[in-house]
C-alpha cells in the first residue's frame, strides 16, 4: 500500500475493513479482532495510529519486529483455525506503520482459542451465537459441501425439517421466490413444495444426494448434520 493510500486510509476512521491500533500487546484480544474479520469480509489492523484521535505515532525498529511476531502468534495460537496473515511496513510522513491484512476466511466459522465465534458489527465486533447464522456463514464460503463424509446410520429422520427448509431456501432463493415462497412463509411450507420449485422431477432424497448432502446410501455428511440438525 502506497503512504498516501494508507494516510487517506487512517484519516477516514475505524470502519467494518479497518482498525486502528497504537500497539498490539494482548495476543488474545488481537486475535478476536483476526476472527472477526476472518468470519466477515476481511480487514486491515494498522498498528502505530491513536485509534482515539487518528494521530500517527510510529514505530522503532524494534517495536516493528516485536509487534510483528505478537501479530504472527496471535494469527496462529488464537485463532481456530489457524489463518495466515500478510504484513507490511510502511512509511507515512517518516513516520514507519504496521499493516497486517487478514483475508476473508474460507474454512469459517473461525473461533478463538475459548471457542468464541466473532463478527464483524460496524467498526466493532460482536459474539455469534444464532445457529442460522452459522449455517449462512458456512454456506457462503463453501464449508457446508468441504465436509462430505458420511455417517453411519443416520437417515432422513436425523435432520431437522425447520433448519433444512432453511439451508434450501437461502441456497435457491429465487427459485422459492420464483414460486411465491418467502422467508416469511417458511414455516407453513412444506419441504416437498421447496423442492418442486427448485427441481421438480426430484424427489428430496434425489436433491440432495445431488448436492453432496446425502449420499446413495441415505446417510447424511458431517457437514449437513452440523447445519440442519
């Protein structure tokens, strides 16, 4: 990044991308901001700015490679999984800045070493705990299909229909839109009435074996029993 990319950067304030910090000295705390943005859109953490006033303080050399290897650690101690992050210095009004880009995840949802799932919430962040949400989580980065091993002895009545009707729907919204079936009308809709609008000649054992949910055995993977059980 270019010193005058990064100082319009700063000046513009901590947002959903970017957060500002005069040092880094708690590898847990730094590593629940990584989760964040692993789990949201990613984000850059620039180290050497008052995130109260936006003032560049700078760093030494040696503050460089100190904050440097707390940023490593905290990348690979504190966050579940483990993630790599990109880290450059650079010099704005002679003044030497840390920006460590953290990419969006694609093996979410990532936790900290409590196991806390966290987001990004504007400038801030926050706690996961609504099951939909995770399943959207998994679902956009592809995590729900990764998984794709089977379990022994587990059928069609292991899943529950409430979360199913759910993953379809987001999955082949404008299909269901297509059909006249909203988020709102979930409830009252049956799964086979999902299904018709997304496949019509498949039955739903036949939907998703096709989408790796189910193999022809009947059994379910560890990822669809994670999200719609």
């Amino acid at each position: 990044m270019k010193p005058q990319e990064l100082k319009k950067l700063i000046s513009q304030g901590e947002t959903t991308t970017v957060q500002l910090k005069r040092s880094v000295d708690n590898a847990y705390d730094i590593g629940t901001e990584m989760v964040a943005f692993s789990n949201s859109y990613g984000g850059k953490i620039i180290v050497g700015v008052n995130d109260k006033t936006g003032e560049i303080t700078g760093l030494s050399y040696d503050e460089i490679q100190t904050q440097n290897n707390l940023l490593v650690n905290a990348a690979s101690e504190n966050v579940k999984p483990a993630i790599v992050i990109h880290s450059d210095t650079v010099e704005v009004d002679g003044k030497n800045l840390i920006v460590a880009t953290i990419s969006e995840g694609m093996d979410k949802p990532y936790k900290d070493n409590k196991g806390i799932i966290w987001v990004k919430n504007g400038s801030d962040k926050r706690k996961v705990f609504s099951n939909t949400e995770l399943r959207v989580m998994m679902q956009r980065c592809g995590t729900l299909s990764a998984d794709t091993d089977s379990v022994e002895k587990t059928s069609y009545s292991d899943i529950n229909p409430k979360y199913l009707k759910q993953f379809l729907y987001e999955k082949y919204i404008e299909f269901c839109r297509d059909a006249k079936i909203f988020s709102n009308t979930l409830d009252s809709t049956e799964i086979s009435d999902i299904v018709k609008a997304i496949a019509p000649k498949l039955s739903i054992e036949q939907l998703l074996t096709n989408i790796e949910m189910m193999d022809k055995q009947g059994r379910f993977s560890i990822a669809t029993l994670g999200v719609c059980r």
